[in-house]
C-alpha cells in the first residue's frame, strides 16, 4: 500500500502542483490529479464499511440515511438526499427499506402534509449505536497518523472541493 509511486514530490525546473495536476498538461500523470486519490481513498473507505456493515444487513447508502437520521430526526427525504448527495427518488427508497427493516418510521411532517420524514426507531438507535462503533475503527485507522489541524484541513479542502463542483460549468 504505501508505494512511493503514487507519492508526489516537487520536481526541480518541473511545473507546480496545481498545472501537472490538469489533464491538459505535458506532465499530467494519473498519480498527480487530486481526484485518483480522492477516489482511491473513497473506495478503499467503502469496502471496509461495507464488510463492517453487511453484520447489519446494510449497504452505504443505507447507514449514510441513520447518519443522517441519527443526526438530524426527523429528516426528510428531501434533506436526506441533499446529505447524502442520493437522488430523491433513491433516498424514498432506501428510506422505505430502512422501514420494512423497522429502523426507521416514515410520517408525514406535521406542518407540509407533503413532506415525508424519517425517525429512527428503537431498533434503529441500536443499529446505529453498533455500527458508529465499527465506523470509529474505520477512522481511527484511516487517520491515526494525522494531527487534529490535518484532519480539520483535509475536511475544509474537500467542502471546498464539492462546493465548487456544485456550480454549474
């Protein structure tokens, strides 16, 4: 894993980061553009969760909705979607299977007959209590070596990265 071919190091008379980084440029190489290794991250991420997970008969998309449920109940389908960055339609569904699986309940919101909300459920709280667990394995791995200041400038970077995506090209 830690192979020193994918660590990027300042080269003398060489471009900066930030051009060698863009696909359009001569010295472009795949272990310079921020997002392999976001996607690499991501990835290795997602498959020790869902080993984690499948104790619990859940998926990612899943324990991202009692995330955010845990967080935030009663939250809607709409908010969940925005959360998670799930289309609507998927965040319902998932939302429903949440419920068959009696983790959460669905109501409608008091207030817009319209709106849709999540609660989790007793059994719900416990599932998110056990699995919390198991995702703090996965972090403290993922960042043992990290100080407070890195982790806290790897979350600003990575907002400012999704903040950007989101404005249209």
């Amino acid at each position: 894993m830690g192979s020193s071919r994918t660590a990027v190091e300042p080269k003398k008379g060489r471009s900066d980061a930030k051009s060698r980084a863009d696909p359009l440029s001569p010295e472009f190489r795949l272990m310079y553009w921020p997002f392999f290794h976001m996607n690499r991250a991501i990835r290795s991420y997602d498959t020790e969760m869902k080993k984690l997970l499948k104790s619990e008969k859940l998926d990612v998309a899943r324990w991202r909705i009692l995330m955010v449920a845990h967080e935030h109940e009663p939250v809607s389908v709409g908010e969940v979607a925005e959360e998670t960055i799930m289309e609507p339609s998927t965040a319902m569904r998932a939302m429903q299977s949440l419920q068959r699986d009696a983790l959460v309940t669905i109501v409608t919101r008091q207030s817009d007959q319209r709106v849709s909300e999540a609660q989790l459920t007793a059994k719900g709280r416990v599932t998110t209590d056990r699995v919390l667990k198991a995702a703090s394995r996965v972090y403290r791995q993922a960042f043992e070596s990290f100080d407070a200041a890195q982790i806290e400038t790897l979350i600003g970077l990575l907002a400012q990265v999704h903040r950007a995506l989101r404005d249209p090209i």
